[in-house]
C-alpha cells in the first residue's frame, strides 16, 4: 500500500486515497496460450463495503488509464483520479453509498504485472517476452481482486472506452456476478477503423530504432516512436469541432513560417505524446492495443449467447461527436439486449468532446448514471 500521510481534506473530496497490491502466486493461464506464473494487480477502493458486501462497483479503466480512479494521494497532488468528476461523494458513482474498486488491468506498467515485471523465472524484466493478452485476460484477473475481498456479487461495473468492453465481458461471462452494466463509449467489436489506428500507432513503436524488437533497457526505449504513436491515437478521441474549438488556426506565439512547430494544435499534440511517454510503457501500449483490436462480441450477440432475460441491466452511453465509437455502436448494443428482453436503456450525450466525452464532467450524464445505479 501506498504511504499517503494524512492532509487536510478539501470539501467533499477523498483525499487520501492510497493504492494496494493483490499478489498471486499460482500460474495464471492466457486465452492465446501460455501463462503467467504468478500475476500482481495493483488497485484502489473508496467508500466502505457493506457487511453483506452488495453495494461494490467496479471501474475498469480505458487503454491508457490505471487503478487510481478517484482522489488524491495528498492534498497537494496537482492532479486526483481520472474519474475524480464522476467518482467520489455525492458523485454519480457515489462512495457515501458505493464501494468502488480500481484495478490496473494486466499487461500495463503501473504496478500490475507487464511487461516492465521481473519474470520470477528469469529474474529479468519481461520486455518483449511478456505474452500476448485478451480483454478476456484482463477481466479473469480484475475477478480475482474482487474475489479476494470478498465480494460474490458486483452491484454493477461501469467502464468507459476499453472499460466499457470489459463491462460488457462481465455481463458475456459472469452474468451471475454482476447485477448491472453501464457501457459508455464503446461497442461490441473493436472497428476496422479503430484497428487501423491503432496499427499504425504501433508501427511508430516498433520501427522507431530503439524499440530492439521489445528488448530496451529503462530509459532508452523508443520514446519517439511511443510519443508520435500516442499523438496519432489522440486525434481519435477528439472531434472536428473540438479541434476547431481549441485551436483553430492559432500558430504558436513567436513561431516562424519554418519553425517544426507552427501552429497551437502540433504543440498540443507534442506536448501529449511527450507526457505520455513520461508515464507509459511501449510494451505494454502494444499488448493492451492489440488485446483491444481483438475484442469481438458480435458473433455471440448474433447468436442470442451474449445477453439473457436474467442477464444483468444494461445501460449504454454514446457521444454524439464521437467517431472513433459512434453512437450506432451503442444502438446495436441496446438492440441486442432488449431483443431477448434484457431491462436496457440508452442516454446519448449531446457534445463537441469527442470521444474523451466520456471522461468530462456532464450534469446530464451524471445524473443518468447516478440514476441508473438506484
């Protein structure tokens, strides 16, 4: 667990928040094949469980994300959690009533086990022989965090992006162990589009000379490939009309005609990639990436096997400017549950956000989703 001394605690919010670690030592099997011998999962609760453990929701994170989904380490943290707007007392995911769970999906590099772990069996970091995973992987393990505290039944899993394909491999493979979904910016399938994108993203990585095939040392990695990856990725999840808002045509004061970096928007871009390799692994962009490009529920949505009468309650939540999951993704979604009689609901939200919609404070979505979690 984290060391977070105690500070004075703004108003209504949780600070602090401290991080721990599940550690297993039996070998954990891959759906691609292979194993992990052993697996950490790095991850945060807030709010207090009930003695009959029925009021825990869990937060799956999106690609980039990790565990710490809400509050501050200390009071003087620049930044709380990624979901700190929706996550926290008197929030639309409240913890006076709620106890909320944050788990670092596997395959990432902040605490859970990834490509930056030692491999017990070589007393070495993985690297570029850290396996391949599945978002099926990635959900058996969170499952065992929520075993180890007890906990038989979800009240609900609520994920955004890649958080909402997890939620809804939740409700697909432990219908029993959920009591209801909230699916927001996300489909049954990873698009061709999306897989395309991100394909390219990770040709950055792997022709960038550092990358060495996966097998860099700390600190000479192909931060360049990585950064130039991570600004194409992020054009996706803005909009045109987010674009036009923030910059426009702005060039960068004091810039000349010849000058690499021109206009407002290249330096937004620069400045994401660059912070993003600050706190970001190569390897574990590409494992999480692909493991995303493969997730694929149609074929058992088609089949009537994804969603059943009793499956647990579903709500989808789409965003009007987005293109890397548009809003159709979510109608399918609602019209596979409600075609076998799933209770299932959809709320679209009106905005020039983007696909990042999703992590921004809306009055309307809050109060839907604070709804929908009764």
């Amino acid at each position: 667990m984290s060391d977070c001394p105690a500070q004075p605690t703004p108003l209504r919010e949780l600070c602090p928040v401290a991080w721990q670690d599940f550690v297993s030592t039996d070998p954990f099997p891959l759906e691609l094949g292979g194993e992990l011998p052993g697996l950490t999962l790095r991850y945060e609760t807030y709010g207090t469980l009930l003695p009959d453990k029925s009021n825990a929701i869990l937060v799956p994170h999106a690609l980039s994300g990790d565990h710490h989904v809400a509050g501050r380490y200390a009071a003087a943290d620049r930044k709380p959690g990624w979901w700190d707007c929706f996550v926290g007392p008197g929030k639309a995911i409240d913890t006076d009533r709620f106890f909320v769970i944050g788990v670092n999906c596997i395959g990432g590099c902040q605490g859970s086990t990834g490509p930056l772990s030692t491999d017990p069996r070589t007393g070495r970091p993985y690297g570029g022989f850290f396996p391949e995973i599945t978002l099926g992987d990635i959900v058996r393990a969170q499952r065992l965090v929520v075993r180890h505290l007890g906990i038989p039944r979800l009240h609900a899993v609520v994920g955004g992006s890649m958080g909402g394909m997890q939620a809804l491999l939740w409700c697909a493979d432990y219908p029993a162990e959920v009591g209801r979904i909230a699916v927001l910016a996300a489909g049954l399938s990873q698009s061709p589009m999306a897989i395309a994108l991100n394909a390219v993203s990770r040709a950055c990585v792997e022709r960038d000379p550092h990358f060495r095939g996966g097998h860099y040392a700390p600190g000479e990695g192909p931060d360049s490939g990585l950064a130039v990856g991570r600004m194409l990725a992020h054009i996706s999840y803005l909009s045109p009309a987010s674009f036009e808002q923030k910059f426009g045509r702005a060039k960068v004061p004091g810039a000349a005609s010849g000058d690499p970096v021109h206009w407002q928007v290249e330096s937004y871009l620069e400045h994401q990639g660059a912070s993003f390799v600050r706190r970001f692994d190569a390897n574990s962009w590409l494992r999480i990436t692909r493991a995303v490009d493969r997730f694929d529920l149609t074929a058992r949505a088609a089949a009537g096997k994804l969603f059943a009468p009793d499956s647990p309650e579903v709500l989808a939540i789409g965003f009007s400017s987005d293109w890397l999951y548009p809003t159709s993704e979510l109608r399918m979604l609602l019209a596979a549950a409600t075609a076998v009689g799933v209770n299932a609901a959809y709320h679209e939200v009106v905005t020039d956000a983007g696909h990042d919609g999703f992590l921004l404070p809306d009055t309307g979505l809050a109060v839907r989703l604070h709804a929908f979690l009764g």
